[in-house]
C-alpha cells in the first residue's frame, strides 16, 4: 500500500535533518539577504510586486523602487530559489513526520497534503521567474507577466497555508490521542 512506503522512508532521521536544514537555510537567506532588503526599498516591498496583477501597478512599483531598487529585489528573487529548497524541505518534513503518528482519516488526508510542498515550490518558480522577467525588463512590462505572477503567487500561498493547518490540525489531534492513551 502507498501509506506502507510514508511509513518506511524517509527515515525520521533522515526527515529531522531536512526539517533542521531547511530551518537553517530560510533563516538565513530571512536574516541576511530579504530583511536588509525589505528595510531599504520604501513604500512597496516584495509582496507587493507578486500580488501587483497589472502592467500598471508594476510600473508604480518600480518607479517607486527606482533601478536600485529594482536590482536588489532582484536578488532578493535570485535568493528566493534557494528559499524555496528550504521551506519545501521543512513543510515536507514536518507532514510527514505528524502524517506517521495519525490515524485514519487525518492520515489517509495527508497523503495527498505531501503534495502541498511541492506545488508551493513548483508555483514559487513559475512566479519567481515571471518577476526576474519583469525585473529584466522594468520599461516594458507585459501584463501577462503581472498576472502570471500574481496567480502563481496566490496558488503558492494557498498551497502553503493548506500545509500549514493541516499540520497544524494534525499534530494537535495526534497529542490530544497520546494523551488520552
């Protein structure tokens, strides 16, 4: 059966370590390189820039932000591709580890929850490499582009915060039971 293999590997060793290496990479990318970022570009941060949705609203943005700006959200973007490696492997970890210790529904449901990782990463690079064209290009924005970015950005929080309240829900259910045993 398909739970028999989530039950056998990775080996929670194996998933503490990706857990902890994950943490350590989106700390520090976090600390070093999207904070110092964020507290030098005024007005809109990186936020602003996935959910902008239009040619227009880019176009603000980067006005506001002007080319130096411009460049360092760029290597904010650059940066995010790791990021993503890290928050992937910490949400993937954490599921699965809590997804061994449930029982019945809440397990069969995470299952399919250990997808979530990977399609907030998958929609993290399609939206990460619509910005970098628009970063390329801060003259000629296309409205495609915006979008692309804006939907993919949306998708990937949803995929998240879909991960995080089953975790959530999960570890508190499978507590509750340790206790009650």
């Amino acid at each position: 059966m398909f739970l028999d293999k989530f039950k056998e590997t990775p080996k929670d060793k194996t998933l503490y370590i990706m857990v902890v290496g994950g943490l350590i990479i989106v700390l520090l990318i976090q600390i070093l390189v999207f904070m110092p970022i964020e507290a030098s570009v005024s007005t809109y941060g990186i936020l602003a820039f996935e959910f902008a949705w239009t040619q227009e609203k880019v176009e603000q943005i980067f006005s506001v932000w002007g080319m130096r700006g411009i460049s360092l959200e760029t290597s904010a973007i650059y940066w995010d591709f790791l990021y993503i490696v890290g928050y992937v492997s910490i949400a993937f970890g954490l599921i699965i580890l809590v997804l061994r210790r449930a029982e019945d529904k809440l397990q069969k449901l995470g299952i399919f929850i250990t997808i979530t990782p990977f399609l907030t990463g998958i929609f993290d690079i399609i939206e990460n490499i619509n910005l970098l064209i628009m970063t390329d290009s801060p003259h000629s924005v296309s409205t495609i582009n915006a979008f692309t970015a804006s939907v993919s950005a949306t998708i990937k929080f949803i995929s998240l915060f879909t991960a995080i309240i089953y975790f959530v829900i999960a570890l508190i259910l499978v507590i509750i039971k340790k206790f009650r045993d």
